[in-house]
C-alpha cells in the first residue's frame, strides 16, 4: 500500500484512488508517533443469492467482472460471460441479483 500513496501534495501526507477505493493517510503528530488513515468506498455492490438462484446462475468469479461492470457505469445491454457461452445482460443482473448502495468509509487511527 505503501507504493499507492503521493506524498507530494504535503510532507507526512498522502492520498490514493484505486478500483472505486479513495485513501488518505498522514502522520498526525510530530512528537508523538501516530499514523490516521481514511478508506471511502465510491459504490458498494452486493449480490443477492436468491436473485441468483431464480436466474439459474452459479456463484463464481464472473461476478467481480459483473461488479466491476456496475461501478464503471457500463450500460445495461453489456453482455457478461457466466461460463461456457452462458452470458447475460447487465441490465437484467442488476433488476434480479446486483443492489447497490452507497459505499462505506473506515478510518482509525494508530
């Protein structure tokens, strides 16, 4: 994570923008060792298994593609590959299976 941080804005501070993900972190005080950190997650993009189950699909890695798809904004006639030619449109995942919400922020302090 170290490598993710631009420590060129301020001295003992930096921030990061990755796949939906913004962090900032900094050291707090000069004479007290201590690191705060703040994790916001843009979309949060849940699947509902029994939208899967009516849909006949299988759990699997094809749905991090399909989340991903959702916080890109990709429109909702993008086909996703489920598995072996089995595909299905976007639009119809989210109506049935994907809800989405507003992402979360974490933050503490060390």
């Amino acid at each position: 994570m170290a490598d993710a941080i631009d420590t060129s804005a301020r001295r003992g501070a930096g921030a990061t923008r990755r796949r939906g993900i913004s962090g900032k972190g900094c050291g707090a005080q000069p004479w007290r060792p201590c690191l705060a950190f703040a994790f916001e997650e843009k979309l949060r993009v849940n699947v509902w298994r029994e939208g899967l189950r009516r849909l006949g699909l299988p759990v699997g890695p094809w749905l991090r593609d399909a989340k991903r798809a959702v916080r890109q904004g990709a429109p909702d006639h993008t086909q996703l590959c489920v598995h072996d030619g089995l595909a299905i449109s976007l639009g119809d995942l989210k109506q049935h299976a994907l809800r989405t919400r507003r992402g979360v922020q974490r933050v503490g302090v060390a």
